[in-house]
C-alpha cells in the first residue's frame, strides 16, 4: 500500500482503518501483544532474561508505564531500552519541518498549527521511521533544563522579528523533541535534583512547560531510564518524588547460567575477523567457557568490589584479546589454523585488569596477581567439568618423577607436539575431548595446554613463570588409598620416634 502524501489523504486513509492513530504508549503495547500472540523472542539481541527481565518489562508496557532498569555496570540495560524500537511501527506521519514531531491530524506547536492553518487538506506530510523515535541522553551534572525541557530562543526571534513572547521562539529541548516516541535517560542518578524535578509533570500530567511561556505542551511520549544502585550514593541520587512517579522498577543481573554467558559473549565478541592475515580462526568450546568462567569467578572473588559488579563486557574484551593472540602466532609460525590455547587467556590481563575494581586486600595483592587468580581458578572449574573423570594418573607421574616441560605461548603447534611427545600419556589426551586423531595440529595443540593448564590449576602439577611444567606443589597427597597408607604410616613412625624434637611430647607437622 502507497503511503499518503497529504493531510486530506492521511484523514481519508485514518477514516478507512488503513492508518492507526494512537498514543505511543498504545501503540508499544499493541504491538506487543502482537508478537506474544505470534510467538519468538520479544526482544532479539537480548539474552539471558528471558525468565526473568524481559517478562517485567512486558508487563510494564502492557501496564503503560514509564520505567527504570536498575543494574550494575555492563548488565545491557542501554541494549534492552534500545530494543524497545522494534514495538513501534515502521514509520508515522509528521508535519515537515516539526521539531516536535507534531501530528498532521492534531498539531501540537505553534508551528505545526500555522502550516495546517496555511495548507490544510494539501499540507505535505513526512513519514518518521522508528530509529528516529528513540532520543537517548546520556546523564551528567551539567545538563540544564533547556537542554532537558526547552527556553527562550532571543536568536530565532531577532532574526524572525518575532517579539520574545512569541510562541515561535521556543526552543525545544530533548523531551519534547522525542515526543510521540521514546526518551531514554541513562545513569539518572547523575542527573541534578533540580533537573529530576522538571520531569515531574510529564511523568504524573504527561505535559512539560517551557520557562517564559504560560502554555503546556502535552506530550505523548515514554519515558525510560537506566541507573546502577551503586550510584545513588556514589554520585548522586534519584530523588524521591521522581521515584515515586516512575511506574515500574526493573532489576537487571549478569547472566545466571554459563551457558547464557557464553552465548552472550559469543554474539557480541568481534572473533569473526577478516581473512587478511591467510588464516582462519577456531575457537574451542572449552576456551569460550573459561573465558566467560574468568567473568563469573570474579563475581565472587573476595578481592573484587561486588558492589561495582564485573561488567558483561570483560569476557568479550578476553576472548577479543585471546583471538588476537592465537592470531598473533598464527602469523609467526605460518599456520593456516589459528586456534587459542590456555595460555592466550594469561597473556589477556591487559583486558581483565582494568575492569577489576578491587577491595583493598586486591589491591594490596596487585590486580595482574589477584587477576592470575581468577583465571586459575576458572581453568580449573572449567576443567573439571570437561576431563573431570580422565584418567590422567601417567601424566602426573611423568612430572612426579622428575620431568619437566616448557612451553612458550608463541610456539608453533607442531613443535608443542613435539614437546609433549617424551610425557607419557599426554599424546591420548585430546581423545578425551572428543578430538578425532587427523584432527589438524593447532586444534590438538590447543587440547594439550589445557590439559597442561587444567593440572596446573588443580595443583596436580606446577608451573614457574617462564612456563616450565614440573612435579606437583603436594605429590605426597594425591595418589589415592596408597599415598593416604603411607602417609599414615610415616606418622606412626614419627609418632614412634617421639617426632622431629625427640621425646614423647613431639608433634607431627605435614
């Protein structure tokens, strides 16, 4: 259906049913209800709050109210607020030239009524799409209310001639000029008390009035916001009465499942890159789910603000980093296969630590140490869910004997193999993994680190910091019902002998 190019063409196409006209408030829900009703996801970029976020946020719209997402740093409160779009229709009629998108049918400036008065049935319209019904504004301590609401314009009148009184010279700010459509304010808690107030009418009355002019402009709009808890005593605060005029508080959260977060991080991690470097990349599954444990073990780490949170966008910035880094020795060796090892996320501290905002115990540690701890630990659960029940005794013993491996994280995939050739049961290890035996070297390559990597996390073997692989921190303790015999029986000996001092009162230390 052609669009119509008029005022008399839009009332006699709104008059057939052919166009809707509706608050945009109704119209977010009525298309919502639509794509309940026809299933698939509500909100298409948007994972992990299926079962939790996106469900108050339905109910919010379906309510029509003006909402907050409150949530820690990196927790997609922007991305979900920007979705919102997709509720909207493809396009809506305008008054060209309108600053405040006024409706053809019922104007709400002093412009929009002069050019209907002036045209009518012939005035021509413009079709607004969705993408420029959205207005963002990001909060700070300076913004003011012309900035926010409007003011005077002493410039429009000179070079109009209008007198300053004149509704003409009206300077529209964000909120009007987003009306009939959405207005997202992210961080609201920096925005000053005195501008929160100014959105007081808009939010209970639904109109705004500009300074100097006794007429209101009621405006159709949705108002949205964004705030991290954090900051209301950090930077600023939500005032109350605006609080209480916000319809629906929504709390966001990290992704509660590794799965979730991995896929998270799958769709926004730049690991797809171009083939100008004449290899191709592979990223295993055990590597994502380190990458994305490193983000939830840091969650709970002591050492790390909990109240700052850990962003989303950590394991995206690591595993960009880890990619970097197979590709990086991808191009050295000429391997047409780059495929990141363990050894890739070490070598990403330079992206973990500055999303850390550490207590103070952190940062007496050090954030590249406490940061070398989370990834241990991450490898190490990590590991044990995928090699957990492997058979990996001849390793251990290889290196309880005395051998010892180094590695250098730039070494080509054949000469890792060729390394972990003389360690007796590290070749079968790949198997394990699912890995076929004409799997290509880098991917093998790969398998063998974490493995390598895996032990050294459990502490089943060690590693210095040049990357040599040797015995055990505790190989005493780990070799089942035998070793625990024996360690019983060298107590009883000691016990026997009267311990290290000598004498019936020594005591056993182990």
């Amino acid at each position: 259906m052609s669009r119509p190019t008029t005022l008399g063409a839009l009332k006699r196409e709104i008059a057939a049913g052919r166009v809707a006209r509706r608050p945009v408030r109704s119209e977010l829900r009525e298309n919502l209800l639509a794509r309940l009703k026809a299933g698939g996801p509500i909100f298409p970029g948007v994972l992990g709050y299926d079962d939790t976020v996106v469900p108050q946020v339905v109910n919010a719209i379906l309510a029509r109210h003006h909402f907050i997402l409150l949530g820690l740093r990196g927790q997609a409160k922007s991305r979900l607020l920007r979705a919102l779009t997709t509720l909207l229709d493809d396009e809506i009629p305008v008054v060209p030239g309108s600053e405040v998108n006024d409706d053809p049918t019922a104007p709400l400036s002093a412009y929009g009524r002069h050019r209907v008065a002036e045209a009518g049935d012939d005035l021509p319209i413009e079709w607004l799409s969705r993408d420029r019904r959205y207005v963002e504004k990001l909060a700070t301590p300076d913004v003011t209310i012309a900035d926010m609401i409007g003011d005077i314009d002493p410039i429009r009148a000179a070079r109009g001639g209008l007198a300053l009184g004149d509704e003409l010279t009206m300077h529209y700010g964000l909120v009007p000029r987003a009306n009939r459509g959405i207005f997202a304010i992210n961080e609201l808690p920096d925005l000053a008390g005195r501008i929160q107030v100014g959105l007081f009418n808009i939010l209970q009355e639904g109109d705004v009035q500009i300074k100097g002019f006794p007429v209101r402009l009621p405006l159709d709009i949705l108002l949205v916001f964004s705030a991290n808890p954090e900051d209301y005593t950090a930077r600023g605060k939500i005032i109350t009465p605006l609080k209480d005029r916000i319809g629906s508080e929504i709390r966001t959260h990290y992704p509660s499942t590794l799965a979730d977060g991995v896929a998270i991080t799958e769709q926004e991690a730049w690991t797809v890159r171009p083939d100008d470097g004449g290899h191709t990349i592979e990223v295993p599954r055990y590597i994502r789910e380190i990458v994305e444990e490193v983000a939830f073990q840091a969650r709970k780490e002591p050492k790390v603000d909990k109240r700052s949170g850990v962003s989303q966008r950590l394991p995206i910035t690591v595993l960009e980093y880890v990619v970097s880094n197979a590709e990086r020795r991808a191009v050295i060796n000429d391997e047409a296969l780059a495929v990141p090892r363990v050894s890739d996320i070490h070598a990403a501290l330079p992206a973990i630590t500055g999303k850390l905002e550490l207590e103070y115990e952190g940062e007496l540690k050090g954030a590249d140490k406490v940061a070398a701890e989370i990834i241990r630990a991450a490898v190490g659960q990590v590991f044990d869910a995928h090699l957990g029940v492997a058979n990996l005794r001849q390793v251990i013993e290889w290196f309880d004997m005395g051998g010892s491996l180094q590695l250098d994280d730039t070494a080509s995939a054949r000469t890792l193999l060729d390394q972990a050739k003389k360690v007796q049961g590290l070749a079968d290890v790949p198997e394990a993994l699912g890995l076929p035996e004409d799997a290509p070297a880098p991917l093998i390559a790969s398998a063998i680190d974490f493995v390598l990597e895996g032990l050294y996390a459990q502490k089943r073997i060690s590693r210095t910091e040049s990357g040599t692989y040797t015995a055990g921190e505790e190989p005493a303790r780990r070799g089942g019902k035998a070793d625990k015999r024996r360690d019983r029986q060298l107590r009883d000996d000691d016990d026997d002998d009267g311990g290290f001092g000598g004498g019936s009162g020594g005591r056993y230390y182990n």
